[in-house]
C-alpha cells in the first residue's frame, strides 16, 4: 500500500498556536474517483487567515474541524488523471491543505504556466496573496500619482505586493514594518520610498516626518494601534482598505479606533474585504501581476521551510515576525 503524509488540527488554541494543536498522520494515498485528479502538492502556502480558521467562531469561511487536514493553498504536479481537462505533468494550485497528495475535482484546480514563474511564485506574488493586494490596492485603495500611499505589513506578502502596485501607478509609498533588517529590505528591495519601524519608540513621530503632506490611502494589514495611529494624519477623501487585523487575533482585548469623528470630518471612506469575494478580478490580477515579476518591475522574498512536518513552527513564525516576505513550506 502506498502511503502519504497529512497534518491535521488535533486541538484548537485559545491564544496563539503550539506545535501540540497539529498532528502528522501517515495515511494510504487516496483512490481516484471519476473526474478526479491526483496531485503531488510541492509547496505549501502559510498564511494570516490560518489562524482564523483554527477557531470555532462564525467568520468568512467555516473553520477546520478537529481531525481535518488544516487548510492551505498549495501548488504542485498532476500525477493521474481522471479529468480530461488536466494531464499528468500539469502543474496546478488548489486549495487542497497540509499534505503531500489530494485527491479532488478538477474544478477545484487552477493550471498554471511554471516556465513563465516558478511554481511557487503562483503562492504568493502571482497568487492569492497577489490577488489580494491587487483588489485592495487597485480596487478600494484607487491610488493616484502624487499621492501618499501607506501600506502596513509592507515586508510581508501582501502588503510587499500592494506598496509595489501603488509605485508602479506614480505614488509616493510608505511602508510599516516592524525592525530595522525588514525595513530595509521595504525601501532598498521593494523600492519604497520611507518605511516606519513601528517596533521604534518614536513610532508617532517617524509618521509625522515620514507622511509631511498627510496619507491619502492606507493598505492595513494590522489593525490595532498602527491603524488608529495612522488615522490621525489622513487627508480628506481618504480610502482605506482593510485586509487584516493581525493584532487583533490572539489579543483577548483588542483596541485602536476609538473616535468616529475624523472619518466624517475628512470624508474617509474605509472598507473591509476577502478576495474570494472577487473571483471576477484574478485574471486581470494574475495578467498584470505575472508580467511585472517576469518584466522584473516587481520583486519578492521567500521564506522556505522545508518538509510538511515543519508547516506548524512556520505557521506559529509568521505570528511572531520571523518570516520575511511570502512564507512558503517546500514538500519535495
């Protein structure tokens, strides 16, 4: 019998996950049924929103149930068929979880082009995490050139991607990053004009100097205090898109926005949003993205992890800031 490796949610964490709230199962590769297709998933996606689905709360999408393989966005190559639409050798993305194989639908699978990028570049820059920068920047965020653009999170996946996007349309771009080594990277690598440590004791200060003609559209990955920071130096018909509130998820209580009156008084208009809702923007999203990587007007960082038994200390690093850029696990 051929075997196959998977972790799944053993338990769920009332503050911030441990390595005892996932568990590696050995299990026997799964069957084919009609219209299936065997994929050999080489890389694993890890992200924010993981955190979420681990509780039992009513949010977007309904969480991991105990006993489930944890989700995940993962690329890989298609090893049997039972699809016509997909060949063995294809390369394709899913969201098929922490394991090594899955067998699904076809429908649940995207075919991308791995001579064009390398196959993990459809995990982040040229994927969800692409997308998702790509409608909040673009979308809600509608930058202009001349105008001041922050992104928070800038060193991470998304907001590296959207404070790229904004540069490429004329702004003038500002990250938030937290430490000296990822600020660095922001303004040197991604090419952003300032970027503010807000791990630094004059954190108000750095955005007084970095934003002299105050924000006209803020990308938050963040919420929290970064966010209620940022808000006092909003120019009037400020857009704000927001994407993530990663201080908010093991902070049993939360706070930042206290006062509603600067939002009318400069005409804010704020909005949240998933990517999934969005599913007529990833062509164009992907399109454009895909040609500024290959034409080298847009660049990336990876941290890789390597084996699927690792996806947990990865998963408890992205919360912790150890990651630099997209946070990938390699299965190979």
């Amino acid at each position: 019998m051929e075997l196959t490796t998977r972790i799944v949610l053993a338990s769920r964490p009332t503050g911030r996950p441990a390595a005892e709230h996932f568990r590696l199962e050995t299990v026997p590769l799964p069957t084919l049924g009609e219209h299936q297709v065997l994929v050999r998933n080489d890389w694993l996606s890890i992200d924010p929103y993981m955190r979420g689905r681990m509780m039992d709360i009513r949010t977007y999408a309904e969480p991991v149930g105990l006993g489930e393989v944890m989700v995940g966005d993962t690329a890989g190559e298609v090893i049997a068929s039972r699809d016509p639409a997909f060949a063995v050798g294809d390369h394709v993305v899913g969201i098929l979880g922490w394991q090594r194989h899955a067998a699904v639908d076809g429908a649940r699978l995207r075919r991308v082009d791995a001579a064009r990028l390398p196959l993990q570049a459809y995990l982040g820059v040229a994927g969800m995490p692409g997308v998702t920068a790509y409608v909040g920047m673009i979308d809600l965020c509608e930058p202009k050139p001349g105008e001041t653009v922050v992104v928070t999170a800038a060193s991470g996946a998304v907001g590296s991607t959207a404070g790229q996007l904004a540069r490429l349309r004329g702004c003038r771009v500002v990250g938030v990053a937290g430490g000296a080594e990822k600020c660095r990277h922001v303004v040197d690598d991604l090419g952003f004009d300032a970027c503010i440590d807000y791990k630094a004791d004059d954190f108000k200060a750095c955005i007084a100097q970095a934003v002299p003609d105050g924000i006209d559209a803020i990308f938050d990955n963040v919420g929290g205090e970064i966010l209620a920071t940022l808000l006092g130096r909003v120019n009037h018909f400020a857009r704000i898109a927001l994407c993530g509130a990663i201080s908010e998820l093991d902070n049993p209580q939360p706070h930042g926005l206290k006062r509603l009156l600067p939002f009318i008084v400069n005409r804010v208009r704020l909005q949240g949003f998933i990517v999934s809702d969005h599913a007529a923007r990833w062509p164009a999203a992907i399109d454009e993205l895909s040609g500024h990587v290959a034409a080298g007007r847009m660049r990336s960082r990876e941290s890789i992890a390597d084996g699927l038994a690792a996806a947990p200390a990865a998963l408890i690093g992205l919360f912790e800031g150890r990651n630099l850029g997209k946070q990938l696990v390699r299965l190979g």
